[in-house]
C-alpha cells in the first residue's frame, strides 16, 4: 500500500503527467458536454468529420511556423487546427441549413479532404505524414504549457456556453420548428453547436488524437444514456463519466506503455459494454417481475 502511494505520488510530482491530468480533466468536462447536443440531433460522427479536417489545420500551423522560423515548427499547430475546425465546421452546418447536399456528403468530404489536405501540407513544409501520428492519435508527451493555456481557455469556454445556454441549445437540436415557433435564433443556435464541437476537437487532439475525438464526445453520452431518465442528468453523468475515464485511462499509461489515446477509448468501449449489460440484466429482472404481476 505504501509503494502504491509513493508510486502515485511520483505521477503527480511529474510535470509531464501534471500538464497531462490538466488536459484530460479539461477534455472529460468539455468533450461530453457538447456530444451531448451532437447526438441528441443525431450528428455523432460530426466531431469525427471536424477531426480529420483539422488535420489539414495542424499542418498549414506547421507550414506556418516552418517559413517563420518558428521553434518549435509545430507551435503554431494548436490555433491553426482551431481555426480549420471552425471553419470546417460551419461549412459543414451552413451546408446543412441549405438543404442543397445532405449532412452526410459534407461529412464525408470533410473526411477525405481534411486527411489528404494535412499529408499535402505537411509535405510542403518539409515534415512527413509520420509527423502527424501525435495529433492523429493524440500525444501527451508533446504537449507544453503554452498548449494548456490555450485548450485551459477554450475547454471553460465550451463547458459555460455549453451548460449556460443548455435550455435553447436543447431546444434547437431537439425540434428545430418547435424552437422556431418560440422565437430562438435557431440558425445562430445551429452555428454555435458548430462553433463549440470545432472548439472541442481542438481541445481533444492532444489527448485522443483526432481520429478517436468524436469517442469522448459520443461513448461517455451513450453510457450516461443507459441510465439517464432526462437530457440535464444526461449531460451531468456524462460529464463525470468523461473525467473519470481520461483521467484513469491516462493514469494506466504512467505504469505500462500505451497509446493514452487508444487507452482511453477502449477503456471507454469496455465500461459502455459493461453498463450496456447491465442495463439489459436489470431490464429482464423487470419485465419479469411485471409479467408476474399480471399473472396474479
């Protein structure tokens, strides 16, 4: 017991593991709170499409850093990947009120163009498509403290607006007519679920990469689901749910060597399964006490 405290102690010493534990609580609040939206409006893969275009943001950030002489080449990464995001993001969701191509083509074209982008731009700054690995899969190690400045503000921001506004932005991606009839602003209401879900990518990167992103926004969701009874006790379970898991996924990668991203995602997988087995065994013991009932 006294090795595993001196052992815990040591990780929390380390400043590498501190800069780490910041970023995951600061993704396990934020990325849920708008998966939450996301998948209420059945959009759950529109943080994946924002994941792969930001790609495309993280590369022209090094583009830009190679031809400023910047070092570290990838520091300018980070806003380059925000400001691709929003972008694609409300392209994506300007696409979606237009009616002229569904979500699912944006989507898409998002996927192969935001990839194929950031392999072309990374290639013109003099890097290789290996250097992208950290941001695909997420790279804890590269993360300074500069970064968490930045993801520290854009991750509060998320959560407030996120929570604050959680009555009108329930609204809009519930029943868009019925939000309408009331008098929202359903379009600025729409972009700015875009906006906040480019933002959450952005903030989520380092820690998952961007090809497992839109797992943080839409398992711990799907978990709280399971138990869930309303849409606000949905987000607050999922919220908890997001921290417990980055931060003890991320803790397992400080005693044995593996992806944190990776780890995260399948630990996540895994408790989904669990409650998901849960909740059927739960649900069997109920109908069957019911029919038992209408028997007697």
């Amino acid at each position: 017991m006294t090795d595993l405290i001196s052992t815990y102690s040591q990780m929390l010493a380390s400043p590498l593991m501190q800069r780490a534990l910041i970023i995951a609580v600061l993704v396990g609040l934020s990325a849920p709170v708008i998966g939450t939206y996301l998948v209420q409006r059945g959009l759950a893969l529109l943080g994946d499409g924002i994941g792969h275009i930001s790609l495309t943001g993280v590369a022209l950030g090094w583009l830009v850093g190679t031809f400023a002489n910047v070092s570290p080449a990838d520091s300018w990464a980070v806003p380059g990947a925000v400001i691709i995001s929003l972008l694609g993001a409300l392209t994506i969701e300007l696409v979606r009120q237009s009616g002229r191509t569904s979500g699912d083509t944006a989507l898409a074209m998002l996927f192969y163009g935001g990839i194929a982008g950031g392999v072309l731009l990374i290639g013109l700054a003099g890097g290789t498509s290996a250097q992208l690995n950290s941001y695909l899969f997420g790279s804890i190690s590269t993360v300074r403290w500069s970064d968490i400045t930045l993801i520290t503000i854009l991750g509060i921001g998320i959560v407030v607006l996120g929570v604050g506004l959680a009555p009108a932005l329930f609204s809009v991606t519930n029943d868009e007519d019925f939000a309408r009839s009331t008098g929202l602003p359903v379009r600025a209401l729409s972009l700015l679920i875009a906006i906040l879900s480019a933002l959450t990518v952005a903030v989520a990167m380092r820690v998952v990469g961007s090809l497992l992103v839109s797992a943080l926004m839409v398992i711990p969701v799907a978990i709280a689901q399971l138990a869930a009874r309303s849409f606000r006790s949905t987000m607050g379970i999922a919220m908890v749910l997001g921290v417990l898991i980055c931060t003890c996924g991320l803790s397992l990668t400080y005693f044995i060597d593996l992806s944190p991203g990776a780890t995260i995602v399948v630990g996540a997988i895994g408790l989904y399964a669990i409650g998901f087995m849960i909740r059927a065994i739960i649900d069997r013991i109920r109908r069957v006490r019911r029919l038992r009932v209408t028997r007697t």
